[in-house]
C-alpha cells in the first residue's frame, strides 16, 4: 500500500517542477505549490460559505413550511369548533327541555 504522505509529496515535487519549467520558459511564475495550495484552500472556504448559505436557506423555508402547517391546523380546528356550534347548541336545548320536563 502506497502511503498518502509520500504521494502528495510526490505531486508537490511534480508540481514544483512544472512551475520550474514554465518560469524558465517566461511562461509564468504562478505556478508552484504555495500558490495552488492557496488557491485550494480559498476554494475550499467558498465551498464552505456556499454550503453555509444553502443550510440558511433550507433553515429559513423549513421555519416557513412548519409556521404555514401550524397555521394549517389551527384553521382546521376552527372550522371543527364552527361546525360543532350548531350541534352543541341543539344538544344544549335538549337539555334544557329534558330539565324542563323532567
């Protein structure tokens, strides 16, 4: 088994090379491992910020759907306690009259 240390070694050295050549070729001096290092890690805090931002936006819909569900269930059970109004109020005349007649 090949250890990782020796290969990202490797890369580096590889890399170092490639960025000798192309200086010595006045092709560019940006090209060595400090700079792609950098750019990694630059890379890898957008893609932090990026998932940072899509979890704010999968929060914030989430809060959404549970106020708009809690709303839901509120209507629903005003409307059971509006339907009932008429049933309650012959039951109570009911009553009434039994108490009446009793």
């Amino acid at each position: 088994m090949v250890n990782t240390q020796s290969l990202i070694n490797r890369a580096l050295e590889g890399l170092d090379y490639v960025g000798f050549q192309l200086e010595a070729l006045g092709v560019t001096d940006k090209v060595n491992r400090h700079n792609v290092i950098a750019f990694i890690f630059a890379e890898q805090k957008n893609l932090e910020g990026q998932i940072d931002s899509f979890n704010a936006k999968v929060g914030t819909q989430k809060v959404r759907l549970e106020r708009l569900r809690d709303l839901a269930e509120k209507r629903v059970q005003e409307g059971v306690e509006l339907a009932l109004i008429p049933a309650r109020t012959a039951l109570d005349t009911l009553n009434s009259l039994k108490a009446r007649l009793g």
